[in-house]
C-alpha cells in the first residue's frame, strides 16, 4: 500500500468527503424524482425555454448607443 492510502484521516476529511456523497446522491434522487413528475405529466425535463418571436420594434441597446452591463 502507499503512504497515502495508509495515511489515517483527519475526522474533517472523512467528513467533507460524506457530505459530498451525500450531495451527489441527493442531486441524483432530485434528478429521478423530477424526471419521473416530467414523465407523468408528459412534459420535458429539464424544462425547454419558450422561444418568443423577434420584435421589429424591440429596443436594441446597442442600436441606441448603450452597452450591458
């Protein structure tokens, strides 16, 4: 074995690394749990944006001299 993996870790060190496990599965199950509500409902997950027309008359703030921000 390594020095590395025979190297006792800190209770902190064990510790993030069960959080981030625990972050992982949690995203994991949301993921399922939403996409299983999508399925039933017949809709698409992760949610589509609508595409909304292009204005003619839209203010373009580069067309009247201004910049974003």
């Amino acid at each position: 074995m390594s020095d590395q993996a025979q190297r006792s870790r800190s209770l902190r060190e064990i510790e993030l690394e069960v959080e981030a496990e625990g972050r992982e599965w949690t995203r994991r199950r949301l993921e399922e749990r939403l996409q299983q509500e999508a399925d039933r409902d017949g809709k698409v997950f992760p949610p589509q944006r609508a595409k909304s027309p292009a204005s003619s008359d839209r203010m373009d703030g580069a067309k009247h001299g201004r910049r974003g921000t």
